[in-house]
C-alpha cells in the first residue's frame, strides 16, 4: 500500500460526542501493540496490533482486532521469547502502513468513538513512526489511559506494569506479551476503573476526559 505524504485522521468521532454524553453510550475500543523493541521511533518497529471493544461498562470480547505487521527486521531472541512471536508468524504480513489502515477500518466499522490503552502514548507512537515512515503525517484524537485514570482513584501508586494493576484492582487477567491478551488485560481494568469513576459521581463523557487529563 502506498500513502502520500498528507495529513490522515483516525476515524472516531471524538469531536463530535457531547460533553454531556453518558460513558455507558460510548464505544471504546482498547488497543495494544507489540514491537521489535522500545526505540519506535528509530530503528525499532511494529509486530502487532490487537484491539477489544468496551461499551455499557462491558467488554465485549467476542469483537476484537488480532493482526501481524511485517517489521521488514529479524526479530532478536529477547523479544521472540518475550512474546512467543518468529520470523515465520509475520513473514506473510503485511506492511506496517496496512496493517494500520486495516485497524482503522475495524475502528470505523464499530463506529468507536475514543480509543483507550495502558501507557497508550506508546502505542500511539508506534502508529505515528510507521505512518510516518509510509510517508503520511497522523492525526489521534486524545485517549484515554488507564494510567490516568488510576493516578485519579490510587494516586500513590507510581508503577506502570499492567499485569500488577490487574492484580491491584482484581480484573481478569491473559497470558502477557501478546497484543491482543494485553489489550484484553486492559479492558477488564478500564471497565473496573470506569465503574469506580462511576461511584465517584464521574459518568459521562466529559467527566471522564477531565479525569484522563487530570483535572479533578
């Protein structure tokens, strides 16, 4: 797939949902990616892209996103046991550039209004640099982190692992290192935390963005 060097936009309809609109009418879908490494915006590059959907305070994880993307790399040894994932798995993938607009079409077919992830400024810089890459500047409206919303309800706590907020919060939890078991990770505690911010009197949308921002 060849792109132009233009300005593309993430399909959500993040600008137009009112502020007064209620969290249990928004789509979310909660994201995840993997990677050849931590220098994404170098030489490092993406594995893999998986994606859930969370609306009505559930996750519904029969609709969800799996997807390879060829990094045109080898993958090291340290990050094919970290997450189970050869040469072999994505040979056959596609570019990375695809990949994403293929995620993109998931997003607009389930007419998601905010994407949401666990240190999801990384993953929104693993989509950046390889759209970047293709040639194509991208525009992401604002996610919601899990991150920030927990820095609301337990401010003392400072850790990012996802798996020990899980434990934290007792959410369900799946095999880790995997794009799609971490964005199903993610989901269970993004529901929990979205019912927590619910009992605090914080249930529509425009609650919730200033929570993500940190504003009380």
């Amino acid at each position: 797939m060849i792109f132009s060097k233009k300005k593309l936009s993430c399909p959500l309809a993040y600008e137009t949902v009112p502020l007064n609109r209620k969290i249990e009418d928004l789509t979310f879908i909660v994201f995840d990616t993997e990677t050849t490494g931590f220098r994404v915006n170098a030489e490092d590059r993406l594995l893999e892209i998986g994606a859930v959907k969370v609306e009505s305070y559930r996750v519904h994880d029969e609709i969800n996103f799996q997807l390879f993307s060829n990094p045109n790399r080898p993958i090291s040894q340290e990050i094919s046991e970290l997450t189970g994932i050869e040469s072999n798995d994505v040979e056959e993938a596609p570019q990375a550039g695809e990949a994403i607009m293929l995620f993109f079409d998931f997003l607009h077919h389930h007419k998601a209004d905010c994407l949401a992830g666990h240190y999801v400024s990384f993953d929104e810089l693993v989509l950046k640099s390889e759209m970047k890459r293709a040639g194509t500047k991208l525009h992401l409206s604002p996610s919601i982190d899990t991150l920030n919303l927990i820095g609301c309800l337990a401010p003392s706590t400072d850790m990012r692992d996802l798996e020990r907020y899980a434990q934290i919060f007792g959410t369900r939890m799946y095999p880790r290192h995997r794009a799609l078991n971490d964005a199903l990770t993610t989901a269970y505690l993004f529901v929990e935390l979205l019912e927590l911010l619910r009992d605090r009197g914080i249930d529509t949308w425009g609650e919730l963005l200033r929570v993500s921002r940190g504003e009380r």
